[in-house]
C-alpha cells in the first residue's frame, strides 16, 4: 500500500492546515501553547505526538550543545543526577510560542499523510536518514513511542531486531527486515482514507493533488523478489569491507554451515554478528558479543568459526 507522493502539495497543505489549525486555537489573544495541551491540540491523535517527537528532538539538540563545554565534567555521577532532575524539571514546564509552534505543527502534519499515505517510504526517509551509518535499539524504540497509525509494522521490524540482542545495527544491514515487515502487513496497513477525512474536516483535502495515482503503486517500495535478490547480494559480498579492519574471510563452504548449525537459517542474525565481530577491537569484546549466541563449544562448526575469531585478533 504505497503512495507516491507530490512533495510540494504535501508541504502546501501542511503549511495551510497548520495556519488554520493556529488561527482557531491561538485567535488574536493567546501567545504560548503549554506541553499539557498539546496531547489534545489536534483532533487527530498522530498529529499531536509528532509535535511532541519534534519537540524533543530539539531538546536532545539543545542539550548536546551544553554538553560540549570544555569547562565542565558532564559525566561526573552528581552532574548526571543534577542533569536528570533538570531535564524532568524542564519536560514538565514546555511553553513554545505561536510562531515556532505553528513551524512544527506543518511538519507534524506533513508527517502525518506521509506515514498513512507512504507507510515504507515514510520509515526509510525519515527514521533511516542517508547521513547515518548506525541505529540503536534504544533509538528504535524512542521513535517508536510516538506512532499511532501503522504501528504493527514498525513494532514487528523493531522485535525482530531485539530478538538478536544487539545494541546497535548498521543501517545496510536491517533494511532487508523492514522490507520483510512491510510485506507483512501490506494489506494491514491501517486505511488512510479515515486520515483523509479527519484532515478535510480541519481544511479541505484533495487527495489527487497529494497522490500521483491513487491506483498505481509506488515503484519505490520494494518487491518480494528485490527482497530475495537483496539478500542473495549480501551473501555473495558477505565478507565486511572497512577502513582498517582486517576481514574475517569466509568460503563458501562455511558461510552454509555457520548459517545453518550457528545462526538457525537467519541470514540477518549472521550479517549483523559478522559485521561486529569485524570491529570488536580484541579478542575479549569479541567474545562477549557473541555469548548470546550460546555456542557448544564440542560442535565442529562452533569450533571452527571461534578459531577464526581467534585468528584475527591473535
């Protein structure tokens, strides 16, 4: 269920409903909105949460910022205290002005259609930016949080990723499971015209300006058999190249067998090991990173795969 979208209306009706929407709630009077009136600024429930995830974004921006003074210890234990009692301080006392709220009510918006509209392409374009190299599951599901419409796909992509045990992901590496995900729940995405009709009752929304063709499906989002041939690229080129990293080379022979015996047929498991392994540093993180694993050391595949671990950091 993929749209392709027309950016430049998408934008123009998110700036015009935003202006709408503040005109109603602000008037002429009112200057501040509160953090406690947001969750029911808006009749719809995503909007309102997509300011919220904006908002907090640029309070983790701010606070970076702070951070970066040469003249203070930041990671002293009582300075993490104080900062924690000053950030739950401050997330309780949210005043934004009308100007800069209307700012990110446009993109809440603009957010909003795209998720219902372009559900893949929404997830790819704004969670997996092309400047990132690594995501963190703790970054996952903080962005998580925030969904209120398609959430089941988001959430399956997100479990699928905790069942590894794995701290962070390069973003090459699960873009195959969101793929996976998206197929999943191709026919059970939520329906986008409620979405529709829930804006138009704000301002009026022509669907044709925003959606190329509502019949015709994005060639943007993948297919099944780009899925498979995805996959099958990532076996033929599955030994890591990096700057500075000597690679843990792999026939073939034991790419099959260490699929099988060692990762249980999850070819997404082994890439995301393999690729740790890769920059472990020494033989000890090496090893820990792999204890999730729970290997049987008699095994002749777990025999073998451990002494290329201790062939490269030897």
């Amino acid at each position: 269920m993929e749209n392709k979208l027309v950016s430049a209306e998408l934008e123009s009706y998110a700036r015009n409903c935003a202006r709408k929407l503040c005109l109603d709630y602000f008037g002429d009077t009112k200057i501040h909105i509160k953090g406690e009136e947001i969750l029911n600024f808006s009749s719809i429930k995503q909007v309102n949460y997509f300011i919220l995830k904006i908002i907090f974004q640029k309070w983790k921006e701010e606070m970076s910022l702070v951070k970066k003074s040469s003249f203070f210890n930041y990671e002293h234990p009582d300075v993490i205290s104080a900062m924690d009692i000053f950030s739950n301080s401050l997330s309780n006392h949210i005043l934004i002005k009308r100007d800069i709220f209307e700012t990110f009510l446009s993109k809440s918006i603009e957010e909003t259609l795209y998720l219902s509209l372009s559900p893949y392409n929404y997830f790819k374009n704004y969670f997996f930016v092309s400047d990132v190299q690594k995501v963190t599951m703790s970054e996952l599901k903080e962005k998580q949080k925030y969904l209120k419409i398609n959430f089941s796909f988001f959430e399956e992509f997100v479990q699928k990723l905790e069942s590894y045990k794995i701290y962070s992901f390069f973003v090459s590496d699960i873009m195959g499971h969101l793929q996976e995900s998206y197929y999943n729940h191709n026919s059970n995405f939520d329906d986008f015209d409620n979405i529709i009709q829930d804006f138009s009752k704000i301002l009026f929304l022509d669907l044709s300006k925003i959606v190329t063709d509502p019949k015709k499906k994005d060639t943007s989002a993948p297919t099944p058999l780009e899925i498979f041939e995805n996959e099958k690229q990532e076996t033929q080129n599955f030994v890591l190249q990096s700057n500075n990293i000597t690679p843990i080379k792999l026939s073939l022979n034991q790419k099959i067998m260490f699929l099988k015996e060692i990762f249980k047929n999850d070819l997404g498991l082994m890439n995301n090991t393999m690729a740790r392994l890769e920059s472990a540093g020494n033989r000890e993180n090496a090893m820990n990173l792999i204890n999730y694993l729970a290997l049987n050391n008699e095994n002749e595949s777990v025999i073998e795969f451990l002494e290329l671990i201790e062939a490269k950091y030897k």
